[in-house]
C-alpha cells in the first residue's frame, strides 16, 4: 500500500487530485493540507510514503517546508502553475513534478514511476532550492544516470555532446556521465553567461574554451576540439570575445 499526502493549497486542485487517487489500486490517501505548517504536523502523524507537494503554499513554499525537517524520509513529486523558473530549479535537481491543472494520465504515470524509484535526496532539494532562490541559480547541476544520482559542480562540465537522444556529460577529471534527457532540454537549463550552444550536438563550458580556430572548432581545456557549425560561428565569435 503506498501511503500518499497532498499538501496543494488551491482547493479545486486539492479536490481534483483525492478524487484522482481513488481509482488507482494499492494507493491511499493518508492525508491534505495546503500550508507548511499543517504539513509539518501531517509528515509525522501520517509517515507517508510518497507527498504530492505544491512548490508555493499560503504560508511559504515546499522547500521552507522540506529544509527544516531533519530528514527526508518520503518520495516527493512536485505540483506547479507554468513557472519557467520554478521548473528549471526542478529539472536542474532531477526531481519530479506536476503542472496545474493536473492531468489523470500523467499523475498515474508519475505515481507509477515513484513506486519504483528511489527517494530525493538532501543533495537534489538543496540544489533545486538555491536555483529557486537565486536569479542566477546555484553552482551546481545534478545528473541523474540510470540509478545514481551525481551532484556535479557546473566548473567541472567541460562540455555536453548529444547522443542518440541521450546527453553524455564530459568532466574535467575525464568521467563521462550519460544522461537521459536532449542538448536541446540542456540548452536551456544551463545558465547562458556560463554555456553555449555551438553546434547541434555540442554545448561547451565557456570557462574552458581556450581559443577559436578559423577552421570552424574550438580548443577547451586539455586540447579538446569540438566542432562550430557554420551558422553558429558568428554568434560564437560575438559571445567569446565579450566574455
């Protein structure tokens, strides 16, 4: 039985999602509430297993209600109006979530996913929370390959080259981290001031690009060449000569 809390504080929404969860065998609703302090109560009457947790709250919002708890002990799916800002922080934790209005399909396959996967953890809120809080987001991006989940300081991404759908992430110690999400999807979660997109399978780091060469490629760091396509070589002289 996989013991659910909703902690949502639009009331239609909150109706919506206990009317949802009754149709799914094996899942009970242990509990709603829609502010930080009634789900600080409710997280240890209930002990659920899995929350359903808006991002803002009448009384603060889901991260104020998860950094005070000395542990979280729960697997956490995530609810939000369209807030681009709001999502990126998410994504940039590898955490799931939710968009208002909460459509069936997705909730069931967001609940199936969470009774197999393992909970967040201490690393992935934080990391989501600093992106939340700062216009500039936090120094850290977490990456989620198969069943690890690495927390990866954004200086040590050298670059991101596409694959097959998949993003393989290349660090300065020379791991290769293989991630399950597009470029495109990295294009536009990594901070601009920081990446660029240089070709259609390339993003680099600008921190470690060392120079431009004519022929259409840049050398990062340890004599790394990755390539410039030609549309975008323009924009990549503009960018690194103010940078």
């Amino acid at each position: 039985m996989l013991r659910v809390l909703i902690i949502e504080d639009n009331l239609p929404i909150r109706n919506a999602l206990l009317s949802m969860m009754g149709k799914p065998p094996g899942v009970f609703v242990a509990g709603t509430c829609s502010t930080v302090a009634a789900a600080r109560v409710l997280l240890t009457t209930t002990a659920p297993d899995l929350v359903l947790l808006d991002i803002e709250l009448e009384d603060g919002t889901a991260f104020d209600l998860l950094s005070g708890l000395p542990e979280i002990s729960f697997k956490i799916i995530f609810i939000t109006a369209y807030n681009e800002h709001a999502i990126k922080a998410v994504k940039l934790g590898a955490l799931d979530y939710l968009l208002k209005p909460i459509d069936e399909a997705e909730l069931m396959a967001a609940l199936e996913k969470a009774g197999g996967a393992p909970r967040q953890s201490g690393d992935q809120i934080s990391v989501a929370h600093q992106h939340m809080m700062s216009a500039d987001g936090c120094d850290r991006i977490v990456l989620k390959e198969h069943n690890i989940i690495r927390v990866v300081p954004r200086k040590e991404v050298l670059y991101c080259q596409s694959n097959n759908g998949y993003t393989l992430f290349f660090l300065t110690d020379g791991r290769k981290i293989t991630v399950s999400r597009s470029v495109k999807e990295y294009e536009k979660l990594l901070p601009s001031f920081s990446f660029i997109r240089v070709h259609n399978s390339y993003i680099v780091n600008l921190e470690h690009v060392e120079l431009y060469h004519r022929e259409g490629y840049l050398v990062l760091k340890g004599g790394i060449e990755v390539p410039v396509s030609t549309r975008k070589r323009e924009e990549v002289i503009k960018v690194l000569t103010h940078h």
